[in-house]
C-alpha cells in the first residue's frame, strides 16, 4: 500500500518490544499450504515486495534481529541500529543456506570476509560491530532511535517523490 500511496515518501521498518524480528516462519517452510501463490503472509511476498520497494526504505533495528532481522538490512536505503540491539544470521546452525539474496547483498555490503564469517559461524553480533562492518549506518542509544529515525525519514520526506524514486531506481 505504501509503494502505491503519493502521499507516502519513506518507509520505516521497525519491530515491537525487545525484537527487531525474530526470523522467517520456519514453519511456513515445511508447511505446503502455506506456500501456495497468492498467500500474502508469505516469506517470498515479503521479500519480493521490499526488494522492489521504489521509495526510500529505512530500518529501525530496536532489539534481536535473527535471520530476516539480518538479512533484510542490506535491502534497506539506510539502517539504524539501537545501541543494545544484537543480530545473528542461524542459518548454518538450522542446516539452510541464507535466504534474501544475501549470498550476494552480504558480502557488498561487509565485504566477502566479513559476510562469510557471519554465515559461517553464526555468531552474535552488536551494534557498533555492525556499524564497523558497515551494515549499519547509526547506531543510537535505545531511548531515542525512533526519534531519531523518524527525523531523517522528515527530512528525507521533503524531498520531491519523483526525485527519491528516480534516485532509488
């Protein structure tokens, strides 16, 4: 609905409580219903829709971000992490591949090293370690990230529509 309404110019993607995201609906993996076309609860309509989201798209890391709460963020324009916020790509430990792209998207965003360290080992990793890897583009203490995010989203807002989706493209 957003991609479609001119009166929205920026997207923020956040979680609730202590959870950025806790991953993708394993179950929606083993469970055939679950992945029949048009079923938009789906983790392929999810991903599909924010890869080709056409306006500027800003993560609000505001806790755990586990598989998807990873991989998601090399989608996003830009990505604000709360200071005690962790992240941790399982993929290895669950006995799948990564998911999203990030085969590709990880490694230009962190370099090749970096993102097979983190795919390989499935380590946590913290906030400012993620801005030092260059997946994250602020960190912020906790308190005032949606603040936070929610200026640049104004501020990036007051821009012509046609511009920041040319710009995106």
């Amino acid at each position: 609905a957003a991609a479609n309404n001119n009166d929205v110019a920026v997207v923020i993607i956040t979680g609730t409580g202590r959870a950025f995201s806790a991953g993708q609906d394993l179950g929606e993996m083993g469970d055939p219903k679950r992945q029949q076309p048009g079923f938009v609860g789906q983790f392929p309509y999810f991903i599909d829709s924010i890869a080709a989201f056409s306006k500027p798209l800003i993560a609000a890391v505001n806790g755990m971000g586990v598989g998807i709460g990873l991989t998601l963020l090399p989608h996003c324009d830009l990505v604000y992490m709360a200071d005690s916020a962790r992240l941790r790509a399982p993929f290895a430990t669950l006995g799948v591949t990564v998911e999203a792209g990030n085969s590709f998207l990880l490694p230009q965003a962190v370099g090749w090293a970096n993102a097979a360290e983190l795919l390989y080992t499935a380590r946590w990793i913290d906030a400012e370690n993620a801005k030092t890897l260059g997946l994250v583009y602020e960190v912020c203490a906790a308190q005032v990230l949606m603040q936070t995010v929610a200026n640049k989203a104004a501020e990036i807002a007051k821009m012509p529509l046609v511009s920041l989706v040319t710009t995106k493209k």
